[in-house]
C-alpha cells in the first residue's frame, strides 16, 4: 500500500531539524513518503515533496553511474590512467578505478570551502577551480591502490573522465544519460538549484562544535543571521558538481533508487551494474568497505550500499538493501542531523 504521510507519530518534533524528506521505496512503489517541517523557518515555508536540497556527496554514486556506462559503452577501461584524461602532479599509476573506489591516494582536504555563491555561478570557472586545487594539494597521501582513503578530489577528476570520454559537459551528459532515461525532471535532480522558489534554506545548528568553528571551516559571505536555534548558510553551489554538486528532492533520488533495485537497470546493462556493488582490493588483496560507487555497511546483520552527503547547511544519505529489495533516503536541511541513525531506526521497519 503506497503511503504518504505529512508528519507519522510526530515524528518531526523528535528530531532536531528544520525540514525533512523519508522515502521507502521497493522497486515499484513507494512504501513510505515523510514530508516535514520548514524549508525556510524564518518565512514559516514548509518542506514539501518538492522541495529541494543540496546532495553534497550523495551526487558520487550519480558520477560513478556515469563513469560506468562510459567502461560499457567501450569509450572508458577502468584501468585507463588518469592521464589519459587529465594531467595531475600526482604521479603514474592512479586509474580510474582507483578514483571510483578510492583508492587513488589523491588527498583529501576539507573541501568545505570549495563553494561559490550562487549568484556567481553563471560565470564560475570549474576547470580553473579544480587546477588551483590541484596545485595546492600537490602530493598523494600514499601510493596507487595501497589503501583506502576517501577523496573529493578523485572524484572531481572523474567529472573530467566523463567530460573527455563523451564529448559534453558533466552536468548534461548526466541530465541527458542519466536522469532522462529514469525520467527525473530537472526540478527534481540536477545540478541547479531552481529559480521557483522551491529550493529549502540550509541551516547550521546553533549548538553545535561546527558553529563554534564556523569562520575557521565556512566562508564569511555564506553566513547568514539565526533563526531560532539555527543559523542560516546562504544558498551556494560547489565549485566540482562531479563530487558533490546535485541538488534534488527525496523523490528525484528515490526514482535513481528504484532503477537500482530492477531486475534490468535502463541505465547499463547488469555487468556494469554489478562494478556498483563488489567490493573492491588493495594492490595487497585487502578487501575495503567500498565498491566503484557504493560504500557497504550492514544493520543488524542485513547488508546494506549507501552514500552520504553532507556540508554546509545540509545532511542526507540513501541506501539500498539489495537482500530486501528495498531503498531508502533520507535528506534534511541541517548540517550535523545524524542521517545514520536516523535511517538505521527508521528503515527497520521495512526489514522485518
């Protein structure tokens, strides 16, 4: 039975946030649909179905998509150099897969402030953003393959594979190869945050050791007043929306999630798919919690795949127990929400 629900056993007023999307999918229907709270407290404008917010993170396992319908099509191999794309100071050896499973030993540093205004946007340089961190990170934090070790950076190159390998622009080859095959409207998943109004306010928890880190991690101009017990971060994009840039609705997600769960995706075939979900190998044969676009955790035992995204006045993740044939996600307009736990109570219920 589909269901959508406005606010299920007051469930917005025992969580510390402003404004919520649930969803429980299997891969047919919606089992579960929890819209809460405010997109904009200070203007009392609610949360709704429509409302988006900003992915952060979560875009990884869209640019991981991408990449791998690239390998099918024969136009990338996933032992193809970087190099082979685009030049870095980090030396031979890192491939494209290292990128996908990070493995790449490309640094990671806080990429909190890697954002730009969104009134900047139409003239931002994403290629010239993404030399400049290339030439103040210069050095690899270990060799190729030799251990896991997350990197915003890799995948900000893989936007540069896709880019190569297809002759377009990242964000319209996912809108043209990923989204419209799934038929996601642009006003439910891209890389735009909408000029109708429907875009929530990010907020960052008054009480929180970020807030008290605020100037140290987060520019001046995205700081906006307090509104209650949280203060308002101005809206921005991120300067590489291959590592984080999408921004979307629990619904728009929730559609990329079914096609997960299909016995036949219609974005690759199954092989190509399957590269999403196996955990991948050090150089040394050391297993890591990570396949070529999903990270892997269990909840009392059932396996899950999952991907969280978070920064700067946002927090979500989504996950999906392929066991089950179940999706969840879960996006929130507060920074430091624990979507985690949140979905680790939440998603039980469909699990029994």
């Amino acid at each position: 039975m589909d269901r959508e629900r406005t606010n299920p056993d007051g469930l917005i007023t025992r969580v510390s946030v402003p404004g919520l999307q649930y969803l429980a999918l299997d891969r047919d229907r919606t089992l579960l649909e929890y819209t809460g709270g405010w997109a904009d407290i200070r203007h009392r404008v609610p949360m709704t179905g429509d409302t988006t917010m900003m992915a952060y993170s979560m875009s990884k396992t869209v640019t991981a998509v991408a990449v791998l319908q690239l390998v099918a099509a024969g136009k990338v191999a996933l032992n193809d150099p970087i190099e082979r794309f685009h030049s870095t100071p980090y030396g031979p050896g890192i491939t494209v897969r290292h990128l996908l499973a990070h493995l790449s030993g490309i640094p990671n540093p806080i990429p909190l402030r890697w954002v730009h205004a969104a009134a900047q946007h139409a003239g931002f340089d994403e290629h010239a953003a993404l030399e400049a961190e290339l030439r103040a990170h210069p050095r690899a934090a270990t060799a190729p393959g030799a251990k896991y070790r997350y990197s915003n950076i890799g995948y900000w190159l893989l936007g540069r594979v896709v880019e190569r390998a297809s002759g377009q622009s990242f964000a319209s080859y996912v809108a043209e190869r990923v989204f419209a095959p799934l038929e996601i409207a642009p006003a439910a998943l891209g890389y735009a945050i909408p000029e109708s109004g429907h875009h929530a306010h990010g907020y960052l928890e008054k009480y929180s050791f970020l807030n008290l880190a605020k100037r140290l991690l987060i520019d001046r101009q995205f700081i906006g007043e307090y509104e209650g017990p949280w203060l308002r971060i101005e809206p921005h994009y991120l300067n590489g929306p291959a590592f984080g840039g999408l921004v979307g609705t629990a619904r728009g997600f929730g559609a990329f999630l079914q096609d997960q769960l299909r016995p036949r995706s219609v974005l690759f075939d199954n092989p190509a798919r399957e590269l999403l979900y196996t955990p991948q190998r050090t150089r040394t044969g050391r297993v890591v919690p990570m396949g070529l676009g999903w990270h892997l955790a269990d909840l009392d035992g059932i396996p899950f795949f999952y991907k969280e995204g978070g920064g700067g006045g946002f927090h979500c993740e989504m996950r999906v127990y392929r066991v089950n044939r179940i999706a969840t996600v879960v996006m929130t307009n507060a920074t430091v929400f624990d979507v985690k736990r949140f979905l680790n109570s939440q998603d039980r219920q469909f699990l029994r």
